[in-house]
C-alpha cells in the first residue's frame, strides 16, 4: 500500500493533464478546435462538417484517449506496444481496433479504404438538381475553367520541393470539394491526407469570406451589375426542353457512360454522383433509395467521415512546415481557381455579344450550393434586382464534375 | 516540364469532357424535343388572395378543419 502521496502521484499519472503539461503542444489543437467549433456553431459555416471535424480534433488530441488517428511511415509501419514495427497494411481491422483504439478501426475501414468519399458523392448527387445546368449549357464550360487553380498549385508545390503525388493533392484542394479532395490523397499521399481534408473543408466553410475577397479585387462594380436576365432577354437561348423530366433521366446515364469510358478513374466519384441523381429524378419508384441515401446514409458517411478526418489532426502530425505548407497552398489553390474561372467570363465578354457577370465564373469551382449562395448575395449587393443563383448554379455543378475530372486524371497519372 | 505537360493534360482533359458533356446534352434535349412527348404540367388553380388561402389551410391542418379565420389584423 503507498502513500497517500503516491496515490496522488498516480492519480495526477492518469489523468491526460500530466501529458498536457509534459508537452503543451496540445493546447494549440485544443485552440484549433474550439476556433473551429466556433465557426461551425456561433457563424454557422457549414456546421454538418465543421462540427464533427472539430470535435474529432478534440477528442483526438486527449493524450490516452486513443482516439487520435496513428499516422503510418511511408512504408506503411507503424509502432505496436510491444516496440515492434508492423505493416498497417497487413493488419486486420480487429487488430487494429485493440492496438490503436476504435477511431483507428473507423479511419482504416472508412476513410482509408476510399469507401465514404463516393458514398458522399452519391448523397450529395441525390440532393443535387441538374436543371439549372441544363437550362444554362453553356455557362457550364466555367466548371471546367476554375480547375485551373489545382494544376497551378500543382506545378508550384513541385518546384518547392513536393513529390508530384503530394504535388497534386495539395492542388486538388482548389477544387473546393472536400469527398475528391480525400479521394485522392487517400489514392496519392495518403500520409497528408489530415491536413489536406482539413483545409479543403476549412476552405469550403470559408467560402463566404474567400469568394468576396477575390471578387473585390478583380471585378469592377459595372461587371458585377450585369443582370443576366435582361441578357437572355435581349439574347434569347435558341433551345427549350419540352420534356425536362426525361432529360434529367437520361443525362445522369449519359454522363455516367462518358466519363467512364474516357476517365475510368473519376468513376468512383462522377459514377455515385450521377446515381445518387438518378434515383432522385426517377421519382417515386425510387424514392425509397433516394431518402435513404439524401438522408440517412448521407448524415451517417458526413458524421464518421468529419470524425475520422478531424482524428487525424494530431498535434505531433498537425504541427510541422510541411503541414502549415500544405494550409497556405491550398488557400492559393482556393482563391487561384475563383480567379481562374473570373478572368475566363472576362475573356468571354470581350468576344461575345452577350455579356456573363463574372460571379459565374467565381462559382466554377465546386462547393455546392455555396458559392452560388454568397455570388447571388453579392450580386443583389450592386443591384436588388440582379439574382444570378440560376447561372451561378450552372456553372457550380458543372465544377463538380470538372473537378471530379480533374481529380481523375491525375490519379490515373500519379497514382 | 513534367508539371506543366500534367496541366495541360489536366486541364485539356476537363475542358473536353464538359464540351462533351455540354454538345452532348444539347443533342440530348434535341432528340428528346423530337421524340418524346412534351410534359404535360397540370396547371394551378388561379387565386386572388394567396397569402390568405395559405392561412386558411394552415389553420384548418391545426384544427382539424374545425377552425375558420374570422379577421386578421396588421399588428405593426
């Protein structure tokens, strides 16, 4: 039997506070936490994401815990409590349950295996309508203008010393679309993967305070007053669907088979995308599925995967250059792909009759309906009357698309 | 040079699929337009008070289809 200053002692031993004061870096994540908390809860910034993201960095950074996602070497070793090193590769999902906690069971069979990415895709497919595209063809070629952002980061990352795997998905950031973003760094440098679906995210919920940012400095008020309305009036679109319901069908199928037959790589993610519209615009026959994987599939893939990800912020993997790095590029990424898709409605205006606000080019990245969302509300800013949600859509969903695209080939090269 | 031929691949390679995705749902909408009937959209019924008829049946869900609005009044 001890002292009772022993006892003390060992109390003092088990509770995480003795390994917080031993190593004080963990405040810092805390920080980063609560700051993420805050922008999830008090100002609403994509709070499904952003809420369980930072509370996985919380609960990840309890020492003891084990609820922080182990990060394996780049052979794939990792250290077991005997001091041996083992291939996490080799390891059954039960092992690495006991060895490294359930959060590892999680990351390893569901994020790691690439499984939730494409089951978000397909969540997020069923919630999406193709029409305003649809309506809006042509605005749909700003989707793929705002993929510039991701190969420019790309070749700058591989100038600074980046391997082009870790190269490219940095870049992939600047598609603002958080499932490809992890798709393909799970696919090319699945060590990054923490950082880089952090600042995707991150990026995604700071849509409104980025997409102003560079609009302001590269649009005039004149550009930004164009009311598209009034272009279609003195434009009119030579084309009128008759039967948009059978469109919305077939063009799921359609694109589907495109993709794939040229792209086989996007497919995971365009594939699950178009399905999840597919039996969305079935209707009823469908429907069934459709609530299923809009609703409870969907809310299920966003909690475990916000978890996960954010479980992978451990403050010893969190906290290194390479990591700040890979916060700063993708923020470049970020704002290059909005500017990218502004200068290319610039272009545009200059040999066309028909003038585009250049909001819809802002919007050529993904971010499903948010950006739309702050151009629309920047554009009602200039004029009251002026709503560009419609157009900014076409182009939004078309960047979904483009991005997925993007995101494709460069697995198919890289990985 | 390895970085620059991967964007231009990249971004050849988006730039087609949406062209394609693009010509490829306008022929779409044409062979529709041709073959497939136009949707028949049942139309509204017309009415001069829709904020009104919107209480109504608000307050008949509540009720049962017991309740009836008498009057209503502007508060500010």
């Amino acid at each position: 039997m001890g002292s009772i200053g022993d006892i003390f002692q060992r109390l003092y031993d088990m509770t995480a506070i003795s390994s917080i004061i031993a190593d004080p870096s963990f405040l810092l994540m805390y920080l980063i936490a609560f700051g993420l908390l805050y922008l999830g809860v008090v100002k609403h910034y994509e709070p499904l994401l952003l809420v369980p993201i930072a509370f996985g960095v919380l609960i990840a950074n309890f020492p003891g815990g084990e609820m922080g996602v182990i990060q394996a070497d780049s052979q794939g070793l990792v250290p077991l409590a005997d001091g041996t090193m083992e291939s996490i590769w080799d390891m059954p999902l039960h092992k690495i349950a006991h060895e490294f906690g359930i959060m590892n069971y999680l990351y390893y069979a569901l994020i790691k295996s690439g499984l939730l990415p494409p089951i978000i895709f397909m969540g997020v497919g069923a919630l999406t309508d193709f029409g305003p595209m649809l309506r809006n063809l042509k605005l749909a070629i700003f989707g793929a203008a705002a993929q510039f952002g991701i190969f420019a980061v790309l070749l700058v990352s591989l100038a600074i010393g980046f391997t082009p795997q870790e190269a490219a998905s940095l870049g992939i950031i600047g598609g603002a679309d958080g499932p490809t973003a992890i798709f393909t760094t799970i696919k090319l440098a699945p060590h990054l993967l923490g950082p880089i679906a952090i600042a995707a995210y991150s990026y995604m919920a700071l849509v409104p305070v980025i997409i102003p940012l560079v609009v302001k400095a590269l649009c005039s008020e004149k550009e930004l007053k164009i009311n598209m309305k009034e272009q279609d009036k003195l434009y009119p679109q030579n084309m009128e669907i008759k039967n948009m319901r059978a469109v919305k069908i077939i063009f799921p199928i359609a694109v589907t088979t495109i993709v794939a037959l040229l792209v086989p790589t996007a497919v995971p993610l365009i594939g699950m995308l178009m399905f999840g519209n597919l039996i969305k615009e079935i209707g009823a026959d469908t429907s069934r599925l459709f609530q299923t994987a809009s609703n409870g599939l969907m809310n299920t893939a966003t909690i475990f995967l916000g978890l996960c990800v954010g479980a992978t912020m451990t403050s010893d993997a969190f906290l290194n250059v390479k990591t700040l790095g890979i916060v700063a590029g993708g923020f470049c990424a970020f704002a290059l792909s909005i500017a990218s898709g502004i200068c290319m409605v610039k272009v545009w205006n200059l040999i066309s009759k028909k003038k585009i606000n250049p909001l819809v080019g802002a919007t050529g990245l993904s971010a499903v309906p948010m950006a739309s969302r702050v151009c629309n509300g920047i554009s009602t800013k200039y004029d009251p009357k002026n709503h560009v949600l419609n157009y900014c859509m076409a182009s939004n969903i078309a960047g979904v698309i483009g991005s997925a695209v993007a995101a494709g080939v460069l697995i198919s090269f890289l990985g | 040079m390895f970085g620059l031929q991967l964007m231009l691949i990249g971004m050849v390679t988006v730039f087609a699929i949406l062209l394609i995705v693009i010509y490829g749902s306008r022929f779409l909408v044409y062979v529709i337009n041709k073959f497939v009937p136009a949707e028949v959209v049942a139309a509204k019924e017309k009415s001069d008070n829709v904020p009104m008829d919107v209480l109504q049946q608000a307050v008949s869900q509540i009720t049962g289809g017991k309740g009836h609005i008498v009057n209503v009044t502007k508060l500010s």
